[in-house]
C-alpha cells in the first residue's frame, strides 16, 4: 500500500478532487494507494503521519504570507491564512528530515520555493489576462527539454488550466524551471540534484483537467511512481 499525506483540506468540496484524482489515477496504474489528509479547516494536525508516508501532495488555495519572502509590503493584495502557513511550514520543517517525493500544486509550488529561500511575484497584475480570470483560464506552456517533466510527459507544448494571481518570481536554490508559459510566468519547477527526492511543483491544477488529459495523467503518474518506489524501499529495508 502506498500511503500519501495531502498537506491541507480547505472545507471546500474543491478540495476533495485532490484525493479523486490520485485515487483515480492509481487505480490505472494498479497501484493502490491510501490518501491521509495531514491536517486542514476545522481538521485535526496529524503530523506524526510523517515518517509513514510514501508521499506528500501540497494543495492549493490561500496566497503565502507575503512577510515570508520579504514583501510584507504586497499584504494589501494578498489573501492569507495564517494558521495554514504555519502548519504547512511545520510539515516542510518536518520533511528535512523525513524526505519523500513531492507534488506541489498552485499555492503548494509558491509555498515550497518560498519555505526554500525564493520569492513570489504577489500579484501578476497587467498579466492577469492570462493567468486568472473566473473561475479559470486555459494557455499553452512550454516544457522544457532535459527536465524531469518532458521525460515522464513526452511533450514539448501543453495546455494547461490557470487560476492564479501569483508566480514564482526568484527559484530557490536546487530547483530548475520545467515550464514556462508564453510570457516567461514559471509554469512549473522540479528537484535539480540526483540526491533530492522526485519534486515536481506546477502552477495549473491537474486534479481539475479533463479525464483524458496527457498531461495531467503524467504528472500524477509521475509522483506515484515515485512514491511507489519509496513504498518499496521501505519494505525491502523493513524485510529481514
């Protein structure tokens, strides 16, 4: 059994397409999967789930408290709470020590670059046209060649959905840009060192793209393939 935490559950129904779509797509893989949700609004911190997991998915929603990456001069534009950065900031404290692969969707890509040392464009402004309008957006993004990203999607161009008003302006050390969209906005980054863990950190939202989508479909894939790997690891050291 491969056990996955999600980071956070918001109390929308929204949230709950995270676990569907895992579940989903571990069903076409054959690789069964457990979600836990790891703590939430009006949820329980379940943090010591941890040392346990196989893999860890950072859910989107609330902007990142802009004070975290040296703008607390940009919290008149952004919507935060506070209880959820502390809390996810905690598990990325945790996970240091406890490294497995991660999938980091919309706010969970912005939170890792900024819990790394990177910083967040807080709001896109005149790009907005682009990248948010309600209740989304759809635009191409190009992948780039030699990422780990091309070799699991096998695509050079991918359309992707778009409902964010924030980007990753500076990348945190020991991570590369895996896409980006046409006017330079990072559309996803992934782990750069052999010695890092499977990390991919994308801006669209894969739990909400059609049911036949190449990309989506590869992207979770990916992380469960790898999470997989880490299930296995750890029953093969667990074996006498």
């Amino acid at each position: 059994m491969v056990r996955i935490g999600l980071s956070w559950h918001g109390g929308e129904t929204e949230y709950d397409a995270y676990e569907r779509a895992l579940l989903q797509r571990s069903q076409g893989l054959g690789v069964p999967v457990f979600a836990i949700w790891l703590a939430g609004s009006e949820r329980p911190s379940l943090a010591a789930l941890l040392p346990t997991l196989d893999g860890i998915v950072l859910t989107g929603g609330e902007d990142v408290e802009p004070y975290r990456y040296g703008r607390a001069d940009a919290a008149g534009v952004c919507a935060c709470d506070q209880l959820r950065d502390a809390t996810e900031w905690a598990l990325l404290e945790d996970l240091r020590r406890l490294p497995v692969p991660m999938l980091a969707i919309c706010r969970g890509a912005q939170l890792l670059n900024v819990f790394r040392g990177g910083t967040l464009v807080p709001d896109l402004g005149e790009l907005n046209h682009t990248h948010r309008a309600p209740p989304e957006r759809e635009h191409d993004v190009e992948i780039l060649a030699g990422t780990t990203l091309s070799a699991i999607t096998a695509l050079p161009l991918a359309r992707v959905n778009s409902s964010h008003h924030q980007a990753v302006d500076r990348l945190a050390e020991g991570y590369r840009v895996a896409a980006r969209a046409a006017d330079g906005t990072i559309e996803a980054f992934e782990a750069a060192r052999p010695d890092m863990p499977f990390t991919l950190a994308v801006q669209w939202h894969p739990e909400r793209m059609p049911a036949d989508s190449v990309l989506a479909d590869a992207v979770l894939s990916g992380f469960l393939r790898a999470a997989m790997q880490k299930a296995e690891a750890g029953s093969n050291r667990r074996s006498p």
